[in-house]
C-alpha cells in the first residue's frame, strides 16, 4: 500500500482568479517513488489538518513566496516579497502536526526556510547582500545544476561527507542563523547551509524535483526510507 504524503498547495493568480496550485514537478517525483498525494489548502478547520497529520505518512512543504520576517523577528526589507498570510500559516501549521505526529518531513526551497524558521532559526532575506561569491538565483533552465555543495555529514541512502553535487539556485533568500537542534548537512561554496537535518526532517534549499539523476533522486528515496513501518 503506497505511503499517502501531505503537501500544502499554494496560490496564484489565473486569468486574474485567485486559483491554488503545485508544480507537477513535486507531484511527478513522489508519484515516481510510490507516494500518492493529498493536497492541502488553506481554510479547512484545525480538526482537517489535525486528520490529515494523523493518517497520512509524511509532509512535503514545497517553494513558493518568502516567508514574512516577522515569524523570525525581523523588520520587512524592500527585496522580501511575502506569500499571502494564509500560505504561512498553513505551512507552519502543518510543520507543527506532523512534528508532533513524529512523521517526516521534508522541505524543498521555501520549505527548508519553513523548517529552519518554525524551530526558531532565521533568515538572510536577500542573499546578495550578503554573499557575491555566488549567484543563488540562476537564469539557466531549470534542470540545470549552477553551483556544487558539499556534504558535511554521511547519511546512509543519501549522502556521504566530502561528496559534491551539482544543483540549481532557485532563491534570494536563505539560512543565516540555523534552528537549535538542527545540523548543517550540506553547504555551498560561499558558506550558506543548504541542506539541515534532525531526526526525520531534512530541508534542501535546491529543487532536486527539476532535476536528473541518481544524486538528486536520493533524496527521495531517502524520504520514502523514513517513512513510518505500516
């Protein structure tokens, strides 16, 4: 029986109608490792998410828009562009859940900035104030790996320390101080984390969903690897 995943959507606009939506990227990668998949929007009542925490087997918690600094105590700055309020909640509601269930977690881009923030770390909200080494917000194509890191730590199924990979750089904004608890599990050449980890919760700051290969779709099948015994 397939492990049932939990993914907050998020929202946009079609045709100028407030519409909720998720890449088919995210959706395409868990289906390829036997995950079915329950979307979750915003608005449902606590006792939903509350169900939905305890039957399902694990959380994605996807990119999207910049989390609003006032989670983490800073001022807004002119280069952050918030998600609406209720992408934030429904995010770090579902965090919450599903850390109290003790299911895993995993958390891509915005979702390692979720992560990072709801266990009390916080944010550069604009990298490029702080680093000009490298440029972590890429204009290539998508699939296309711009800058390597490195893995500080080995991790059976899904990494081993002093491995460099290739990944993409999709974000403006990342980890500056890291969530008590938490290690630093990958890192790119300029110092910025880009992978945590803490029991069952690993966040990667890339989209290995927009990428090929083995390296990228361990992370994956490490997910699947965590997944509570039925």
């Amino acid at each position: 029986m397939p492990h049932t995943i939990a993914v907050p959507v998020r929202y946009t606009q079609v045709k100028e109608l407030p519409s909720y939506y998720l890449n088919l990227s995210y959706l395409n990668s868990l289906s390829a490792f036997g995950f079915d998949v329950l979307l979750l929007t915003p608005g449902c009542s606590p006792s939903f998410y509350e169900r939905a925490a305890s039957v399902c087997d694990g959380l994605l918690l996807a990119g999207g828009r910049d989390i609003h600094p006032r989670i983490y105590g800073q001022e807004l700055l002119p280069d952050t562009v918030p998600a609406l309020p209720d992408t934030d909640e429904l995010d770090f509601l579902c965090l919450r859940l599903f850390s109290r269930e003790n299911k895993p977690v995993l958390g891509i881009c915005r979702g390692l900035q979720v992560i990072n923030t709801g266990f009390g770390g916080t944010l550069h909200q604009h990298l490029p104030r702080w680093s000009q080494t490298i440029s972590h917000k890429q204009t290539e194509r998508r699939s296309q790996g711009v800058h390597p890191v490195c893995w500080k730590h080995t991790i059976s199924g899904l990494c081993s320390a002093g491995e460099q990979i290739w990944v993409n750089s999709l974000h403006h904004q990342g980890i500056d101080r890291i969530a008590p608890g938490f290690q630093v599990l990958a890192e790119s050449p300029d110092g910025l984390a880009e992978a945590i980890c803490r029991e069952n919760i690993l966040g990667v700051q890339w989209h290995p969903e927009e990428m090929n290969g083995p390296e990228q779709e361990r992370i994956f099948a490490y997910f699947r690897s965590i997944m509570p015994s039925r």
